[in-house]
C-alpha cells in the first residue's frame, strides 16, 4: 500500500512538473496556427463600458489585418471613422481631419494595438515583450489573458482575447479605473 501511495505521488508530481511544458507547447501551437493567417477582413461590434455614462457606448464597423503590423479599423456607425496603424504610425480619420501619431506617444492605445497585431501576427516574443501572457483552453477554444508589465503607464489592466483555432474573436480589455471594452469580431468572406 505504502508503495503505490509512493508512486502515485511520484506520477503525480511529474505530472505537475510537465504541466507547464505542456502549456508552453500550447501556445506555440497557437501562435503557429494564428500566423497561417497573413491576412484577413472581419466585421465588428465594440461595447465601451465608461463609469460615468448609464449604458455602454456602442460602434460597429470593419477590421482589416495584413501581416505583420498593418491593421485598419474602420468604423462605419455610429459615425464614420477610421483608425490605420501601419509599422509605429497610427493615422486618425474623421471626415476630412487626419492626424498620424507615433504609438509610442501613445500609452492608452499602444497596449491595445500590440495585443491584436501580436495575436493575429502568431508573434509570442513580441506579446510576451509587453505582456504577462496566460493561455486557458486549447488551440480548438482558447483564451489569452494579457497583462501588460508596464500597467502604470497604459491604465490597461488586462486584456482578454478569445478565439477558435486560427481565428479570434472577441477582445475585452479592462482598464485600470475598472472601465471596460468590448471587440466582438466576426470574419468576413474574402
């Protein structure tokens, strides 16, 4: 008796010890099935949940990714807008008023932008460079969880992003004050 109560914790305790290998090879798995991906347009849904207004704010539109860094949010209600953020240049458009600005000047969003394009992109080095990085789930269904190292700075307390294989679909990014987006996505055809 003694001796199989000896190996059942001598099994269990390598079990415990390969579980963090076994996750490791997870998310490689992921990011390799997220980087067969080098382009895609997608529709989308974002609920912005601000302490200070009643209900959500809400916005739809259209998403663009081409690998490596080109993403493209085009917001078509409730007002036409769109963000485009090529390389470290993000470019602002709201009717005929265009701003280009450095992500690097800009801490709310950069987190944000590193967090999708680093998904999409398959990259892991990059999102553990900014990020703690946890993965829940599988390749088939699976979840990140991503806190940036540098929270102070962003105001972003963690960002969420779930999706299904080489596909994602929503992102929740919850701030530091306690307010909260939502990004549904859904793909669209080519």
């Amino acid at each position: 008796m003694r001796e199989r109560k000896g190996w059942r914790l001598a099994i269990g305790a390598l079990a415990f010890g390969l579980l963090p290998a076994l996750a490791a090879d997870d998310l490689d798995a992921l990011m390799t099935a997220l980087a067969q991906t080098p382009h895609g347009r997608a529709s989308f849904i974002e609920r912005q949940h601000l302490a200070v207004l009643d209900r959500p704010l809400e916005s739809s539109g259209e998403l663009l990714y081409v690998a490596p860094d080109h993403l493209e949010k085009r917001t078509l209600k409730p007002k036409p807008s769109s963000l485009i953020v090529v390389g470290d240049a993000l470019t602002v458009q709201r009717g005929t008023r265009k701003h280009v600005m450095q992500l690097r000047d800009l801490p709310q969003a950069a987190p944000f932008i590193d967090s999708i394009r680093a998904t999409l992109a398959g990259d892991r080095a990059t999102l553990q460079r900014h990020f703690q990085v946890k993965m829940k789930g599988t390749v088939e269904d699976w979840t990140l969880e991503l806190t940036p190292l540098a929270a102070q700075s962003s105001g972003v307390a963690q960002i969420s992003l779930h999706g299904k294989r080489g596909e994602l679909q929503s992102v929740d990014i919850r701030q530091s004050d306690q307010d909260r987006s939502q990004l549904l996505i859904t793909p669209l055809s080519p």
